[in-house]
C-alpha cells in the first residue's frame, strides 16, 4: 500500500515552508515562487505565495486521479529544488470540479450541468461573524447557485460600517500599505469561498468597483497587478471562483482598455485551472469578443426591456450570458432597488426563455440597515422561492435555448428542438392562445408534427396544470387570464 499523501480530484494540495528573514532580501510578496506539476504528458504550474510570519504557501488543484510529481524554482534557497510526489484519488460528493462554458450554457468539470442563477451579497465577508452565519444559512436554504460578491470592502447607502480585517497592512486613519497584504484577510475570505463550496454555491469574485473610500479603487497599476498576481496564487485552487474583473467597470474612469487588458492577461498567466472571466458594466458593454472573457455577464435596467436582447447578446458573442443585475425586489428610493417581486420575476423568466441566466437581488430597507444586496443575512422577499420555482423548470428541461423560429411576434419561445417548447406570456393575460399552425400570428413559428403534452405554468404561484395530449393541429390552449402564465409545449 502507498503511504503518500493523497488529495482527492478537485480537493487542495499544499506544502507550508518557513523560510529565514536574512534569506528574504526584498518585500517578501514580491518573492518569485512557483510549483510545476506534472501528471503523464500533462504539465500545470502554480504560483505559491507569501503568508506572513516568515512561512510561504503553494496550493494545487489537480483535476485528474492518479500520481502527479511537483517540484518547486525560486530565487529564494529555502523554496526551490523541493520536489515529490503525491496521489490524486477520486473526488469527494458534490465535487464537480470548475465550471466551464459549454457552448451557450455552463458545465462543471466532470460533466454534469450547471445553471448558475444567481443573488448579489457585494460585502457580506466584511460584516460580523453573526451576520456571515445567517448569510451562508439563507443561502444553503435557496436555489441559487452563484452569489456575486466583492474582494474590497463597499462603501455606499446602507452600508458604510467599517470592516474588521482588510486586504492591505494598515487602516484608514493611517492609510495601508499597498505593496503587503494582509494574509489574516485573505485567510477569512479563503474560509467564506470554502464555506460557498460546500453548500454548492460558486463565488463571482469581483475584484475591482468604484464604491470605495479607502483609496483601493485608486492604486496604482503596479500595486494592482500585485494584488491580482497575490490573489490569483492563493485563490486559483478552489474550483468555485468566477473572476469578475470588476462590478461596473466603466465607472471607475481612470482605467484604461489597456489596464483591463493586462489585468485580464495576469489572472490568465497566474491561474492554471483556467476559472471563468468576465467583466460586468455600468453603460456600455465591456467588448465581450476579447478570448479572456468566457461569458457575458450583463446588467441593464431598462423598465421593460430588460431582457428583450438577452438572446442577441449570446448569438452576438456565441458566449452565454448572465444577467446578472436586471434590478432588485426591494422598496429603498433608487429605481433600480424597488421592484416589486413579480416584476423581478417577469424579467427573469423572459431571460430565460432567451437562453440567458437571470440574477436576483433584494434590497428592503431595514432599521439596521442590512440589506441582503450589500451584507446578506435574511432573505425577506417573495422572488427566491419563485427562483426555486424557475430553477426546477429549468433542470427538467436540461436547460433552453432561445428560438426564434417558434417564437411568435409578441412573445418568446425557448427550449430545445425536436424535445420540449416553454411560451412566455408575460404581462399578457390573455383567455387562450392557439399553438396550431394555421395562426394568423405564428407565421415562422409553426411546430413540428406530432403530439405534446401540453401544460399551463403559472409562474408566480408556482403551479403547472396538466392539460392534456395534443396534436399539433389542435393546440389550441384555454388559459386563466393572468399574467406571468406560461405553456410547456413537450414532445410526445
């Protein structure tokens, strides 16, 4: 029996070695350290990093079982020529590796699918453990499979409490040093993204936005490219990270294409296990044609049109898209956090049924002021059953593409040819509505021959009536006169 140490797929290797103060000669998180691991014909490498106290770190995520060697190079004596061995064996439950893109939808790594409808918690690392608690609970309890959240702390309307640890060595009074991190941070964000895996839940790491008062949207591009080379090292092992390179790029106006472009190129160069990038807007769109950007991660806030393009954003870049702020259930006095619950839900169906993966977010004001968009807690509205809801839809189906050809003019369709057709009625409230061929309206639309089973989906109170089997030439379906219905068309 082998007696080396054994890391299961997907799961963590690491070495920690102390290293002496006089072999360190310059800023210890300048210090080059890399590990290169090789698995057959297969060769990954992997940045280590500095964690205080003289110790330094390197971390692994092997994605295949089986014996893999390392060794590690260095400028510093104590760091380099250490080399071994070490078994991959298979992954632990629920493990299904890094998501990917897989045409306009997602993957995981081992295959299985991934449809990440998401919320928004931009700061809830940086509240009280109390508060962080209540936040991963509320979260094991819901649908969702990806919260958006940020790496700096957030200051803005209802949430300007300072936080406890930060990125940087120093604190506000006395400014911070932007050439050391703080390795206590990092080591409290490292337990929250571990905390997310458990449940299931990928972290959409956003790593720079505008809402700051501390001076970390404002370093310059040598400490910026350090920081993202001192994340990416310590963060590239966990499979559940999406990069976001930043939460409404566009305001933070000092930055140039080119900063964007060689932010994008560090992360590339320090994360071997390849997560997912994008960058999410403001106004207009980032150019989601660059190769780094692996999906379209959107926000749009127009009242009714929210969604309407979702399906020409994908064709457009043949990349999927996550809407991933369409406004929040809410009712604080800025028009993008005051919708009601069925508004937030109209808009994500209709993103839906384009192809596109809608996000959630709530903001209710609060006499403490936590409000679940910026510090978590407790969900408190109508719309994350109702995600729940969606989420079951979406599974049964194996998620949908958008179809034009069976849309038609006033409505959308999605699914997947030849096996099932999901109608969105929307804010119409209409008494039937025929599917036949012969319709005046359905023009491009027309079905392909055969049988359905034909069911009337309410989507807000969450009840699918059964209506029968019919051919293509009947259907012809009798309707509530409510809005937010829905007709699942499936192929018999």
């Amino acid at each position: 029996m082998s007696n080396k140490q054994t890391v299961s797929r997907y799961g963590v290797w690491e070495i920690s070695i102390n290293v002496k103060t006089e072999e360190i000669a310059k800023n210890p998180f300048d210090t080059r350290f890399k590990g290169v691991f090789k698995k057959d014909n297969r060769t990954q490498t992997a940045h280590g990093f500095y964690d205080g106290a003289g110790v330094f770190k390197l971390r692994f995520m092997p994605d295949a079982e089986g014996e893999w060697i390392y060794r590690t190079y260095s400028e510093i004596p104590s760091l380099d020529g250490l080399s071994g061995s070490f078994i991959c064996s298979a992954p632990k439950p629920g493990n299904h590796g890094v998501a990917r893109v897989s045409g306009k939808h997602f993957v995981y790594d081992d295959g299985a699918p991934l449809y990440p409808m998401g919320t928004t918690c931009y700061a809830w690392i940086h509240q009280p453990e109390t508060l962080r608690r209540q936040t991963i609970e509320s979260l094991k309890n819901s649908a969702f499979k990806k919260i958006r959240m940020c790496v700096f702390p957030k200051h803005y309307d209802f949430n300007k409490n300072e936080p406890e640890l930060f990125a940087f060595e120093g604190n506000l009074a006395d400014g911070f040093d932007y050439s050391k991190p703080n390795p206590v941070f990092y080591s409290h964000l490292e337990t929250c993204i571990a905390q997310l895996h458990e449940i299931g839940i990928e972290a959409d790491l956003i790593l720079f936005h505008a809402y700051d008062h501390w001076g970390f949207s404002q370093m310059d591009r040598e400490c910026n490219h350090r920081y993202l080379k001192y994340l990416t090292a310590r963060l590239s092992c966990f499979p559940n990270i999406w990069w976001s390179l930043a939460n409404e790029y566009d305001l933070l106006r000092h930055l140039t294409e080119q900063d964007w472009e060689s932010f994008a190129k560090i992360i590339q160069e320090g994360d071997y296990a390849g997560h997912l990038m994008s960058i999410h807007n403001c106004f207009g769109f980032y150019n989601h044609s660059k190769p780094w950007i692996t999906h379209c991660s959107i926000q749009r806030q127009d009242v009714y049109k929210t969604t309407e393009y979702t399906n020409e954003w994908i064709d457009e870049y043949q990349k999927p898209a996550t809407l991933d702020e369409i406004g929040y259930e809410g009712d604080i006095h800025w028009g993008w956090g005051n919708l009601t619950a069925e508004e937030l839900m109209r808009r994500s169906w209709e993103a839906f049924v384009r192809g596109g993966y809608p996000g959630h977010g709530e903001t209710y004001l609060s006499s403490d002021d936590v409000l679940w968009w910026s510090k978590g807690g407790v969900l408190k509205g109508d719309s994350p059953a109702r995600y729940e809801f969606l989420m079951k839809i979406c599974e049964e189906a194996g998620g949908i593409d958008y179809l034009p050809e069976r849309s038609p003019w006033d409505i959308a369709v999605g699914g997947i040819e030849g096996k099932v057709y999901i109608a969105y009625l929307g804010f119409s409230r209409p008494r039937n509505r025929s599917f036949h061929s012969d319709h005046p309206y359905l023009g491009r639309s027309n079905l392909p021959e055969g049988k359905y089973k034909v069911e009337i989906i309410d989507t807000w109170n969450m009840t699918i009536t059964d209506c029968g089997i019919m051919a293509r030439e009947d259907l012809h379906v009798e309707l509530p006169a409510r809005q937010y219905m829905a007709v699942r068309l499936t192929v018999i």
